[in-house]
C-alpha cells in the first residue's frame, strides 16, 4: 500500500490529506448517529454489563504505543520477558513484548520505504522477458503480468516527470514534493533495492527468521491513527474515542511506505493468530500479489482458528469485482472464508454523497461500508489528526466487532460477523445495494440488540 493515499487528488495524482485540527461538527461523528455507527447508543445499552478483554492485531506501518491516548490499550506479551535478548515464549520473536516488526533486522535497523509491487515484478522479469515475443511462450501468464507492471510503471513515470521542473525550482509544498521524490526515488525505481536492509528472501516463505521488536518504526502515522480508531480511550476528551473500549491492540508492523510483502502479510496474520488475537486489522491492499496462494493459506489458517480479518476495500474509486485489490476482493474469497469482512468507506453526508468518492466498492466483494471521511484520531508523539480512506473505515469494523465479542463472549466471530452485515442501516435516500453486499453503514445500536437476542436464543 502507497501509504500517501488518504486522498486529496493534485495534479493527477494522490497526496496525503492531513489536517492537524478537527474539522468543527466533526469529531466523533463516526460514533454518533444519524451517518455513524451508533456507538455511543450501543453503549448506553450496555450500561453496567461486564466485558472481556479482546485482542486486535494491527497489521500496519507500526503504532506508537507510548501515546497518551492508547495508555491501557496495548497489547503485553504475557509469556515474554521486556529486554532480555531471548525468545522466552520460543515463538521464533526475540522479545515481541508488544508484537513484532517484520520490517527490520536484527541490529534494530527498520526499513521505511518500499517499492510498488508492480515495480517489484518488472525489475524481477525484465532481463527474462524484454524483447520477448509472448506468441512463442507456451504459458503466457507470467509475462502478461510482467507486460502489464512494466506498463503501468512507465506510464507513472512518464507522468512525473513532468513535475521534475517544479520540484527544482520548490513549486510545490512539502507534502507534494515528498510524494514525488517517494514515488521517483523508491515507490516507482526498478533499481532500489527494498529488502536489502532486512537480509531475507522474500520469495521464500520458510525463511522466518528476521525482523525486530520495535513496533513503531520510523512512521507510525497511518498504523497509529487506525489503532485509534479502533481502541482510544473512550470519554476523556482527548482526540476521538475508540469505538471498542475493552481491547488490546497487538502491532505487527508489516506496511512500508510503498507495497507490503506478501511474504510478510502471511507472517504476519499466522502471527496474530498464534499470539491470540480474535480480531485482525487489515487497513491495506495492492493491485498484484505474486504469492497470492501463500497469503491465502495464512487467511485460511486464520479463518479456521475463528479469527476474523477486517480488509479495507481500498482508495481507487473502482470495483473490486472487477479489478482486485489483494489481499481479500475476489469474488471465491467469499465462499471460500468464513471470517473475512471486505469494508468500503462512507462520510457523514447524506443521499449520493454518502459513499467517499474515494472508495473501492463491490456489489458481490465488499461487504458493508463504515465511516471513512474526516476521522479525527491519534497519531504519532501524542498528536491527533483527520485522515481519510478504507483505512479507517476498516478499524471502524474491527472496532465494532472486538467490542461486541467483549461483552458477548459465547458468540462466535462468525455469528458477530453475520450479526454485522444483518443490522447494517440500509438508507431509503439513496440506494448503494450495487456498492456492497449488504448496501448499508455499520450499525452498533442494532448489532447489540441483534447480539442480546442471540444469546438469549443460545441460553
């Protein structure tokens, strides 16, 4: 994931959309009711009921877990020992007190920035495919995945370099000009070499052993943020509040500023799922996925362990039934997983203007919308910001789900699950049944109502 996406769209092209104040009106809106969730009305339903503890694993750029709005909300790794150099738990993770970052070594060293994975394949089958005719090919498949990367590639480049001369002469704004020097110097150059740091294989799934235990790393903005979301401490007028209030949020700092491995999706969500997480945010997604097979069968793993994964739809305005967005949108992922909710993003706005402009949508792929504009969260340093995209709508889900597994515990993530598309608020204003499978906007309130009855049903 090209973590630059939130969107603003300048020049043809996205840039972060950062604002350092909430935008009046707005805070918490997400919570509320009317285009929100409903969460503050679930919660006075749930007045004097107990709740457990329920773990999220964020799996992301990384969290800053010493924010004051997250104190509590961390997950600790019970069976390990803070500093002590040895993998007590023997998990294969020297001291993961907190989680793990597969995006490191073992000196501490972090890797930030990351090619696109299209620039991955083309700099990996360029020598074997250039000049190629593909009639002589006997199995065309891998060089039209390769033709199509090398396309796409030059087309963005062609297409900055335009902006070679304002950057020069300082014509843009900091943020601008460090999404073109992103995109020229490591996200779209077939020479930069992104896992050199880290010293693995990526293309072997059986070399484990790398990584490190800082699960901040050097830019936590977008994993702290959806960690907010998800688990802020509720009511202490600090920031927006968490949607879940009882939940510890485990970093698995997996997303680099350009496209994450598949390889480290995979160690990832096996990760979380040995180190008991129930809920799995997954606020990220790429257009190739060269070891699809690989990621699918750490999906799997998940879903039969009941861990249920939360994907966000993605930030490209198309549909995902039609163009994929890796790891989740296909249309036999719907049958094939039992705990995997797709998430596109919604706004506060009413009629039309309900679906972000933004958001990825699939009448068969993406299940439920959530609140996805102007999301006033933390980030890193104690900070607060507005972000948007599926990024935020996705934690909105897992957010929504660990809090009713926390005061439902004998209902499984699946029953959660269904509970969420069934009380999904389906508006009479405007239809968007061909956005999502559902066609509604997470609805808290009716979730709660929804969960009581089944539990009574149960008993």
């Amino acid at each position: 994931m090209n973590t630059a996406k939130y969107l603003l769209i300048v020049f043809g092209f996205s840039i972060p959309q950062l604002f350092a104040q909430a935008i009046p009106g707005t805070l918490n809106w997400y919570n509320g009711d009317g285009q929100g969730m409903y969460t503050d009305q679930a919660y006075k339903m749930l007045k004097n009921k107990k709740s457990q503890t329920v773990v999220v694993a964020v799996i992301d750029s990384g969290v800053d877990i010493e924010h004051e709005d997250l104190q509590g909300k961390i997950w600790v790794n019970p069976k390990e020992i803070p500093g002590n150099k040895i993998d007590d738990d023997k998990n294969g993770y020297v001291d993961d007190v907190h989680g793990w970052n597969f995006l490191g070594n073992a000196n501490g060293e972090n890797q930030e920035n990351a090619r696109l994975e299209k620039t991955r394949i083309y700099a990996k089958l360029k020598d074997k495919y250039d000049g190629v005719d593909p009639a002589t090919l006997f199995d065309d498949t891998e060089y039209f995945m390769y033709a199509n990367a090398k396309a796409e590639v030059e087309g963005e480049l062609e297409n900055l370099a335009q902006y070679k001369e304002g950057l020069a002469n300082g014509q843009f704004d900091a943020d601008t000009k460090k999404y073109i020097e992103d995109q020229l110097n490591y996200n779209l150059n077939i020479y930069y070499d992104d896992r050199s740091l880290i010293g693995d294989n990526p293309d072997d799934f059986t070399d484990t052993h790398y990584g490190n235990n800082d699960v901040e790393g050097p830019e936590a903005l977008h994993g702290t943020h959806v960690s907010g979301i998800i688990a802020a401490i509720r009511g202490n007028g600090k920031g927006g509040d968490g949607v879940a209030d009882n939940v510890k949020i485990m970093s698995v700092r997996t997303v680099p500023n350009g496209d994450e491995q598949d390889k480290d999706v995979a160690l990832a969500i096996r990760y979380a799922v040995d180190n008991g997480a129930q809920v799995i945010n997954m606020s990220f997604g790429k257009d190739y996925s060269p070891h699809q097979n690989e990621v699918y069968q750490a999906m799997l793993y998940a879903d039969t362990n009941g861990v249920l994964m939360i994907h966000a739809a993605g930030n490209d305005a198309k549909d995902v039934d039609v163009e994929p967005n890796y790891p989740s949108s296909h249309i036999e992922l719907q049958a094939a997983f039992s705990n995997l909710l797709t998430i596109g993003a919604s706004t506060r706005m009413k009629g039309e203007a309900m679906v972000a402009e933004f958001s990825n949508y699939g009448a068969e792929t993406v299940d439920v919308f959530a609140p996805g504009l102007e999301i006033y969260n933390t980030v890193p340093q104690s900070a607060y910001m507005n972000l948007q995209g599926t990024s935020m709508a996705a934690p909105m889900v897992a957010g929504a789900a660990a809090m009713l597994k926390s005061y439902f515990p004998s209902l499984s993530m699946w029953e959660i699950k269904t509970i969420l598309l069934e009380t999904a608020t389906v508006y009479t204003d405007f239809d968007f049944s061909f956005k999502s499978v559902t066609g509604g906007i997470v609805n808290l309130k009716s979730a709660v109502k929804a969960c009581e009855k089944a539990v009574k049903s149960k008993n």
